[in-house]
C-alpha cells in the first residue's frame, strides 16, 4: 500500500475520482509550485474503489467552485498543527463566473474581452450543464 | 514532513531535481496510468536540497536513457517483496538513437521519416550535448 504520512500544516484533497488528480494539480496548484505537495494516484478507496489523493503542505484559499466543476464529490481539509481544522465538500456552482467558456462561437463573451462568461446552472446530467447568461446556450462543463 | 511508507513491489524514482519530477511522470510514466503512483514534489533532500521522488507499484523496464537525459542524477531503485534488489543510477547516454529532434531544420532527419535521429554525446556543458551523425550540427538536449 502507497501510504503517506500526515502533514502537519497544509491542505487535503480526497476522493479525486482516479484520473482527476493530475489535472487538479495542474489547474489548481501550479502556482503553489515550491510547497511540498504528494500526488497519490491510483490508490485503494472504499468508497470510489480507485482514487487520487492530494496533500499539500501549504495553506491557501482553494478554489471549491473550480474543484467542484471537476469533480464534486471530492473532499477538502484543512490541517493545522496536524490536526485537521476545516471539512468541506466540493459542490456544483449554481452560478459561475469566468473559469469556462461559452460553447456558441458567436456569443459575446467569445468576441468581447470585456464580457466576461456568466452561467447558472441548468442541470446535472453526468456532467454539469450551464445556460450561458447572455446567449442562452447550453454549455457542459468538461475539464 | 511527507513521507511514504515503503511500496512492495515496484519502481523508486529518486533524488530528481525538484520540478522535473511531473515532466518525468508524463514522459515516462502516463503509460501505466493505472498503476498506484505516488509522486512527490519538492521534499526536503539533503543532497539537493530540495528534489521530487516517484513510487511506482508496478515494475517494469524503465528507460535508463531517457532518464540520463532528462536529469543524470536520477536513481532508480528496483523493489520486490518490500526490499531493495536493484539500484541504478541514471548516466548520459553516450550515443541517443530517436528521443529527440536534431536542432538543424534542414536536416535529412526532419524532413525523411525513415531517417531516424541518431546521436553522439559531443559535450556535458550544463544540459548535454550531442552531435548529429547525419549533418554534425550540435544540439542541446531539453526537457
């Protein structure tokens, strides 16, 4: 088994469905280069069967709209002096803004640098659906 | 501190310069994407200082000279049933057959897709240098 020991002070993101993990850290972390952080991918879950585990040893803001669009079932904690402090859960964003484009070509927001995209959330359906706030169009959200 | 328990079977990438770890994981390891994969990333080294290290639960014949090129300070540990039975440092390839592109556009082997790539190491002058055995221009391998 690829376990890893607990971090003293940083950020645990669990439950990554297996596959995600890379791309999180790519979309979400590459900022925090110079921290430790372990990437486990692949590993056992009771619960997913397979999953992908990021440990980060640096606290930040993370972004739980973007994390929630990946994947929503993924857990976030918070640790601190080795104890974990905060437990939250990634949810789909009913309302988003930025992050993703328009899929109609000739929506505004795909023209204009000012318009910037603006969703709600139209329905879950495998992936999350989002109406474009200005066109109108259906967009599925894919990473 | 992020440590990892010992995998049983399997592939210990070691003392990688930190930030080549996840350049090394696409190159080599995106393959055996469904094997547990720990990867760690800037962890405390007392060699280096800083470094990233890669656990992989699967074995197989990893490619010592892409390896070489990418970082000749790699080693490679082979585990079987918890213990160590293999260890190998990653050297500079003396002559490189494919792998990479000669710097040289006119050269025979970027316009004839027979005519594979074929190197000798010329000079190790920070990054590794080799000397074209079609058209004797020098290139500088990077990542």
């Amino acid at each position: 088994m690829l376990e890893v020991k607990g971090i003293q002070n940083g950020i645990v993101i669990d439950h990554i469905k297996a596959g995600n993990g890379l791309k999180i850290f790519n979309k979400l972390l590459s900022e925090h280069i110079d921290s430790p952080v372990v990437l486990l991918m692949n590993v056992d879950s009771k619960a997913l069967g397979k999953k992908d585990i990021i440990k980060l040893a640096d606290v930040f803001d993370i972004d739980l709209d973007i994390l929630g669009l990946i994947d929503h079932n993924i857990t976030v904690n918070i640790v601190r002096d080795s104890k974990i402090t905060d437990k939250r859960k990634a949810n789909i964003p009913e309302e988003v803004t930025g992050l993703f484009n328009c899929i109609n070509p000739r929506c505004i927001t795909n023209s204009d640098a000012y318009a910037v995209p603006k969703f709600k959330l139209y329905e879950m359906n495998g992936s999350a659906e989002y109406i474009c706030s200005y066109c109108e169009e259906i967009t599925k959200y894919r990473l």
